[in-house]
C-alpha cells in the first residue's frame, strides 16, 4: 500500500525501502529505487551517505516527493500481486507528481492496482474507473467511455 502520507522509520533509507524484505540486497534495494525515481536524490550528494542516510523520525530529513518515492520503492521491493494506492501524488506539487506518477506506472505493470485518486492523471490510464458520489457507484467505465457520457466524471 502506498498512501499519502509515506509512513518511514527513524533509520537509514535503505533500510525504509527494504522494510519487510530483510533479505534483500543493496543491489536489490539500489534497482527497487531506481524504478521508484529515488536513486538520483539518494546518490545525488544532498544526502551524503547515499543509502545509508538516516531520514529522521517520520522521514522529516527528506521532502514530500523523496519520501512518496521511497515508499514506492518499498512497494516494488516488495512486489506484490495486488498494490493499492491511497491518495499516492495528492499531496505533491507537479513536477514531483511527474516523477513519482512514471515510478508508479511502472509498479503498476501486471498486477491488480486499486487507485484511489482525486487527480485525472493518477486514473486515467486504468482499465475501469469507479466513480463515487456519497458513497456509492455512480459511474463505470475507461476514461474515455467515462468522458463520453458527460456524467459526473
């Protein structure tokens, strides 16, 4: 699960982003977050232990976006069979939600992915589209068919 509030832990990132996978190695962790679009902020010199920086309590050391993204890692890493995303880029300014919307595609690819968004381009490229209004379906379909049928959507 990637949420909107990336939850990480007072230790190094490489540790955040192997979070249940204690066996994984740092070219396994290295590879997760060059998908997720963290390698070049961790290596880029602004955190200068690279991977074994620590991010503070609650990730405080890093911004908005290079948490997101070391979550995302984590969820690469981890490799799941179905990957929901809770509210992933709402909170990030637009070049950031650039990056950490191309590491999500990528960790979408063949597997089931719940999306839950307010933004267009978090959902449009899914399969099916559930619109809600007061808690209920009110609309279904691909982003086009959804379009089409000027509703709510």
């Amino acid at each position: 699960m990637v949420t909107q509030e990336a939850v990480l832990f007072n230790d190094t990132i490489a540790h955040n982003i192997a979070y249940g996978c204690p066996a994984a190695t740092r070219e396994e962790i290295m590879e997760a977050a060059k998908l997720a679009n963290a390698h070049n902020f961790i290596v880029d010199g602004r955190h200068s232990a690279g991977y074994d920086t620590e991010v503070g309590e609650k990730g405080f050391r890093l911004s908005g976006g290079e948490r997101q993204r070391v979550a995302i890692a984590r969820a690469i890493l981890r490799n799941p069979p179905i990957l929901i995303l809770d509210e992933a880029t709402s909170a990030l300014d637009t070049v950031t939600e650039k990056l950490v919307q191309e590491a999500l595609t990528r960790v979408m690819a063949n597997r089931t992915v719940f999306a839950i968004a307010h933004r267009l381009s978090t959902i449009r490229n899914a399969n099916r589209i559930l619109v809600l209004k007061e808690g209920r379906i009110a609309e279904s379909g691909t982003h086009e068919e959804l379009m089409k049928r000027s509703g709510i959507y």
